[in-house]
C-alpha cells in the first residue's frame, strides 16, 4: 500500500516538472517528504536498502507524471488555455498555506522573515518581465551542450521549492520544444538534457540542504515569494 501511494506522490511530483508555474519542490513539502527526499538521495550510500526502498516509487512515478502530463498538458493549453492557467493559479495559491506552516515548524514567525518573501516575489516577477523580453531560440540552436545547460538550470525549478521549472525553460525558449520531446519520448533532446538534470539536481540539492540547516525559516519565506511570484507566469495576457 505504502508502495502505491509513493508512486501516486511521484506522479504528481512529476506533473509539478511539467505543469507551468507549478513547483515539485512544493509538492514535495505538501506532500511532507522534501527533507527526507534530500538525505536520501545525499546520503544514499549509507544505507542503500533503506533509501532505494524510498526513492524507486517516488522515481518511477516522477517518470510516469512527466509523459503522461506532457501529452495531457499540450491537448488542455490547446483546447482551453485560460481556464488551464487559472486552475494552476488556483493550485499554486492553494500551496501557500502549507508552505507557511512548514517555514514556522521550527521557529516562531519573525516580522523580518517576511523581507525575505518581499525580495523573492519582486525577483520572480522581474523574472516574468524578463521571459517576455527575451528573444526565443529556434530548434537548429539546441546543441548538445545547450541541451546539458538547460538541464542543468531546470534542476533548480524541481529542487527549489516555488521556483517553477517551466518558467525556467521559458526563460531558454525550449518549454514547447521540451513538450515535444517528452511527449515523443525524443531521446536526442532528452538524453543530453536529463544528463544537465542530474548534475544541476546534485548541485541544488546540497544548497537547499545547506540552506535549511542553516536558516530554515528565512529559506522557507524565500520560497513562498518564488511561489506567489510564479502565479504571474501564468496570468493570462489577455486580462491585463
């Protein structure tokens, strides 16, 4: 039972890599396994029985959210955009009071924590400016090593919680072309692109690991700003 309800968990982590303004690192808080998740994969050696058992549901249904949605996804954002992307606000302001009580678990709410969210919201929202400044890359410019890159930056998105990994790839110019191949299972794009994934996953990992032994509710503030920051990737253009 415990086996399925992991994998359950993994596929909807997976869908939060493909989903638009949606975190996986969010998911996995929500889900209360995010620190576990951390000393597993970090520490995976130490007791490999123990961290496989935990790992292999939540990654082979990671791997199954990540098809299935990326062919879901392309029919809903091509029938029905806007009320798509206004049931994603939805889910992501449905995050945040979760969010709020994992950043005061262990310490008490300190008016200059809340700084932190100010500074993150105002950083994801430049970002957003940013995204629809920037010029976009046509498929001939996806090089191997372009390819490792974009892997490697979209780790940040599936280990950072509230840090969107979509809006990372958008910020490339790849997100569509990263739909095409996963719903195609493209391996010349995917192969180079997951390699960049794991290295970037290693990186992200041990500084979010770093960061929350060391400053855990300022951390947990910075992520909600990301998180409420995310929601104007989504906000549909035609309202404003």
């Amino acid at each position: 039972m415990k086996f399925f309800k992991d994998l359950l968990k993994g596929i909807v982590i997976g869908a939060g890599a493909i989903l638009p303004g949606i975190s996986s690192g969010v998911l996995c808080v929500i889900f209360g396994i995010y620190e576990t998740l951390l000393n597993c994969v970090l520490n995976f050696f130490k007791n490999i029985k123990e961290n496989f058992k935990f790992l292999f549901p939540i990654g082979i249904g990671t791997m199954i959210g990540i098809v299935l949605f990326g062919n879901i996804l392309k029919y809903l954002f091509f029938a029905y955009p806007v009320q798509i992307k206004f049931i994603f606000i939805g889910l992501i302001l449905g995050s945040v009071p979760a969010l709020i009580k994992e950043s005061t678990a262990k310490a008490k709410l300190k008016p200059y924590d809340l700084i932190f969210t100010l500074i993150a919201l105002l950083l994801g929202i430049f970002l957003v400016i940013l995204e629809n400044r920037l010029p976009s890359f046509s498929a001939h410019t996806y090089s191997f090593l372009f390819l490792v890159f974009s892997g490697f930056l979209m780790a940040a998105g599936v280990i950072i919680p509230g840090v969107s990994s979509t809006l990372i790839l958008m910020l490339l110019g790849i997100y569509e072309a990263y739909l095409d191949a996963v719903s195609g299972v493209y391996l010349p794009f995917l192969l180079p692109f997951c390699i960049g994934l794991f290295l970037g996953s290693l990186f992200f990992m041990k500084i979010t690991k770093f960061l929350l032994d060391r400053f855990y509710p300022q951390t947990f503030f910075t992520i909600i700003g990301f998180t409420l920051g995310s929601i104007f990737v989504l906000y549909p253009r035609i309202f404003l």
